[in-house]
C-alpha cells in the first residue's frame, strides 16, 4: 500500500470530511479512501478491454466478402504401417 500527504487543504473541507467520518462510524483517512476509491474506480472500470479495442478496429471491416482459401494438406502424413 501506497500513502498520499495532501498539504494546504482547506479547514472548512478537513471539518468536512471529519463530520462525515463521525457520521459513517469511521476514521478520515478511511473516509478519504473510500471517497478517492469511489471518484477513481468508475474511470479505471471505463476502460476497454483488448477484445473490445481489437473488435473496434476491425468492426468496418466486412469478413464475409474476404476470400478463404482453401485448405491443403500441410505435409504428407507418415505411413505407419510400414516397419
């Protein structure tokens, strides 16, 4: 875990959130916490995915028009029949 100091805050916001600490049964630094976890998980969760970028990119393509070549047999299969 990581520790954050936050200097020059305002008093009327420090008596702030020690009335809401008080009011939910908990420390400020818990308050603090969970406020900033609140505010900055929303962000973190907005993120996309890898899938979601890469079907983003290749979502005007049309797949259905593409040539599928046809399948060939890589190398000749080896005959076990013989000793």
């Amino acid at each position: 875990m990581s520790s954050l100091t936050v200097r020059n805050l305002d008093e009327s916001v420090k008596n702030g959130l020690r009335l809401r600490a008080a009011r939910h049964g908990w420390s400020m630094e818990q308050e603090v916490r969970l406020i900033l976890q609140k505010i900055v998980a929303p962000e973190q969760a907005a993120q996309v995915s890898f899938a979601e970028r890469v079907n983003a990119r290749f979502s005007g393509l049309q797949a259905d028009s593409l040539p599928v070549p046809e399948r060939q047999i890589a190398r000749t299969p080896p005959d076990l029949a013989s000793p």
